[in-house]
C-alpha cells in the first residue's frame, strides 16, 4: 500500500516530521533557514507560499507556525510595553490549508488556543517523557487526545527565584539554571538525530504527531469514521 505523502511546513529540524513518518507517511519538510540535521527531503521558502503553490500535490499538509507571538514570555513583555517583532502565521498558514483542500494539522502553544479551532491538547507525561510540553493541534479531521495524566509527584528540575529544586522533568528551553546537558533534553524528548539546542528546545517530541498521525491515516484509510 502506497504510503501518503506529508507536507510538513515550518519543519525546523524535524521533531514533528519524524513522527509523522513513524506513522507511515512519507514526509517532505519546508523551511525558511533549512537544518542540516533534517531527517528527510527538505525545501528551501516561505511556508504559507510553498503550501499556495505545492500543497495540493501531498496527501496530507501539517505545520507549526512560529509560536513566539504567544508565548507566556511574549505576552508578559508585551503586557509591560515592550514591543517585538514576533509575527502570527496561524491564520494565513490555515487559509492556505484549507486553499490546497487537503487534511490539515496545525499545532501550537498553549498560548495560541484563542487562534486554534477545536485544538486537542498533548502532554509529554501521556508518552512517558520526562517534559510537560503542553502543544495544540487544530485539524479539519476529528482527533482525539488521551488522557491527560495528573502532574502530581512530577516536578521540573532546576533553579527558579534563587531556589534549586530537584525534579524528574526536564526544561528543555534556555541556558543556565540547572536545565540539564544537551543529552538530557534529547532523552526527555525522544530525539536522538540533532543535538541543536535551538532546534530541541522548539521542537515538537514525536511521539505526539505519531499519535495524531496513526488517527490521520486510519481516517483517510476509512479504518474510522470520518
């Protein structure tokens, strides 16, 4: 059986992309700044122009709009009058979708969820890992979430307000503040293929798009009810 082809916009260095693959799709990346330790075929230009124009030759189109603009961190500098230059994709990511007139994901922080339609939400503690990393999928096919396990017991190592607390969670973001060696995050994340700090702490663990992508394909296989 033929594998379906998936797009997968704003790739970085492919944390989504690999579980998509691991699902059984064959996967093709598109990035403005390409990563040399992205696992498959990747392409070179803007997102939302690349889906305009190729979107309607893959089976599936999936993506992660840069997620800046919604950040926790983000909302309260702009609540104290800084300003940034952090843009949101969302919207023309998602008209650009529904214009190629595939199955579509998107994902996002929890920040986001006032710009997602019906989003599920995902949780690290669900797959095993050792990070909370809260993330929003949005489709216009029906997902389903698993349980969402209680944080109780778990706690996130490292300093925070001058105080050093020990935890089996790991804080894959930032430097400093007892957040853990390189290897660590690739462990807690299940990412094994890039050691880029940058790319692990933006990173999607793949386990949650295998998840949403078994339900993608089992649904355009009409394994499921639509």
């Amino acid at each position: 059986m033929r594998r379906p082809r998936l797009l997968d916009a704003y790739c970085c260095a492919g944390g989504a992309s690999v579980g998509y693959e691991r699902a059984g799709f064959d996967v093709e990346g598109v990035e403005l700044n390409p990563r040399p330790d992205y696992p498959f075929k990747q392409y070179e230009g803007d997102a939302v122009a690349f889906i305009r124009e190729h979107g309607h030759e893959y089976d599936v189109i999936v993506g992660s709009p840069p997620c800046q603009a919604h950040t926790t961190l983000t909302k309260g500098n702009r609540g104290r009058g800084w300003s940034d230059e952090h843009v949101d994709l969302i919207a023309a990511t998602r008209d650009a979708m529904i214009e190629a007139d595939r199955p579509y994901v998107i994902e996002n922080v929890m920040g986001a969820r006032s710009q997602l339609v019906d989003p599920i939400m995902l949780c690290g503690l669900s797959f095993g890992l050792r990070v909370f990393r809260h993330r929003l999928f949005e489709s216009n096919v029906l997902l389903t979430a698993p349980e969402h396990p209680s944080h109780k017991g778990h706690r996130v190592a490292g300093w925070r307000h001058g105080v050093k607390h020990e935890g089996d969670m790991v804080a894959v973001y930032g430097d400093g503040g007892g957040k853990g060696s390189v290897a660590d995050w690739q462990a807690a994340m299940g990412i094994d293929w890039t050691a880029d700090k940058v790319c692990l702490a933006e990173a999607i663990p793949p386990a949650y798009t295998e998840w949403v992508g078994t339900q993608l394909l089992a649904q355009m296989r009409g394994e499921v009810a639509a």
